[in-house]
C-alpha cells in the first residue's frame, strides 16, 4: 500500500466493516523511524476482497444475513508456506507471497461460514449429496488396488491425482458430482468449493470463468494438456464429475447451496 493510496486504503476498510462486520488487519503505515512500509497489500487488493464478499452477500440475500451467517470475520495477509489461505470461524489469512482471486476469498468465506456453524455445513452437504468419511473403507479400497493414488500420499502424474471416491487423505466418499477433487478433499473442502461454484456459475462476475473452466475440463481427451488445470485422464474422471448436459445446476451441490440460502435447509 502506497502512502498516497491511505485515504482510499481507509475508507475501503471502513466500508467493509459498515458492510460486512469484516476487519482487515493493516500492515502498511509510519514504521518506528518514520519511513513509510507498504506491508502487503494493494489498493487492488482491497477492491477484490469488497468486490468478492459482496459476490457470497449477494446469493446470500443482503448484507445482514452475510454478518448473521459469519458473525463477524478478522482477515489479515500471512506467510502460509504453500498454502493460499486458510480459515476458521471469524478469522481469514490469505498469503502474503502472493496475490489472491476472488475465487480464494469466496472458499476461504466459505470455510468461515462453516466453521461458524461448527463445521455442521459441510456435514449437511455431504448428507445431502449421499456421500460418507469413511477412513477403514477408504484402506481396504487402496490396499485391494482400486485406488487412483498411493496409500499414504498423493501421486503428481495423470490418471494417479486422488480424484475417485474415498481415495484421498480423509477417506471421503463424495455423493453426486462435484466440480472436482484430489488427494486433500474432504466434506469441508467440498463445502467452501460447492460455494464458490454457486457463486460464480452463471452469474458473469469474477468466479464464473474459473467456475466454467472446472467443468469444461472433463471434455477433453485422456493425457490432453489444459492451460489452467494441466494434464490428467479427464474423459475417464468426466463420470465423476461432469454433470448432465455440462450443467453445474443440475448437480445436489448447486441444489444444496441453493436451498441452504434460501433458508430452506435448517442447520443446527
């Protein structure tokens, strides 16, 4: 942040929290001998973080069911090793080596939400969709062979991702089809992803590219490169993942995010 970026910097903070209840933690200001440090965000920053929380407001309904979901969210820029952001209830941290989409913000919200809720979002979804955790079975299925990965780690070579049901880290076994999955998907992963698909499926803002782009993939051939995604078997995960017509919609997680905003979907 420059320092004549300040008056813009404040009031865009400030709009967030009127908004939103969502303090971001500034790092840039006077350091102890006057200098100016710019910590690490950007003006672009700022506008990305209002723009994409006004994206998971809106499907939401209004500004004060978001604050009533989230009940107040701190978000600060971190050095997280590889990871892009991480979450818990009423607290984000997005990388500080880099910059972020509006794709990250939403997921990581998402998680928030979640967390918020004790996690018992992602238990709903996993019930809505049919799925289950189920660790044993998820051995016993790797150790017998049917796995698309190793027993203990994931494999960074086509066809051998984790993708298959129950053959990831948490033996999860998604329901339906979701957008996509690898060695680190479980039901929470799956809930801040379902969100960020509903969010941008469709709807011609910031995650809809990225959102159309997670299922395009699956039309390509087995070993063909995508720009984005990289190489994998995608005809042969396209069952898995491709829903009808290439319709996200039509999938129980569109329909879950879509009754769970509604308030059709009572979550204890």
């Amino acid at each position: 942040m420059e320092n004549s970026e300040v008056q813009y910097a404040t009031e865009r903070l400030a709009q967030l929290r009127a908004d939103y209840q969502v303090d971001v933690i500034a790092d840039w200001g006077p350091d102890s001998d006057g200098a100016w440090k710019k910590g690490n965000w950007s003006k672009e920053e700022l506008e990305r973080l209002h723009r994409s929380i006004g994206f998971l407001a809106g499907i939401m309904g209004r500004s004060e069911k978001f604050i009533q979901n989230l009940g107040g969210v701190t978000v600060q820029k971190a050095d997280m090793g590889s990871h892009g952001g991480e979450a818990m209830a009423h607290h984000v941290r997005l990388s500080s080596k880099g910059s972020f989409s509006a794709w990250t913000v939403v997921h990581e919200f998402a998680h928030a939400w979640d967390a918020n809720h004790n996690w018992k979002l992602s238990v709903a979804l996993e019930k809505y969709t049919g799925g289950s955790t189920r660790p044993l079975l998820s051995w016993v299925k790797k150790l017998i062979g049917l796995s698309d990965t190793k027993f203990f780690a994931e494999e960074n070579r086509s066809g051998r991702r984790g993708r298959k049901p129950g053959c990831n880290a948490a033996g999860y076994f998604y329901g339906d089809k979701p957008s996509g999955s690898n060695w680190r998907f479980n039901r929470k992963e799956d809930f801040a992803e379902s969100v960020a698909m509903y969010v941008g499926w469709g709807r011609n803002n910031d995650l809809s590219n990225w959102a159309e782009a997670r299922i395009k993939r699956y039309l390509l051939e087995n070993g063909a490169i995508d720009k984005t995604f990289g190489k994998d078997h995608w005809t042969y995960y396209s069952k898995y993942f491709y829903p009808q017509g290439g319709d996200y919609t039509k999938t129980k997680r569109w329909k879950f995010v879509e009754e769970l905003v509604k308030g059709r979907i009572k979550v204890p």
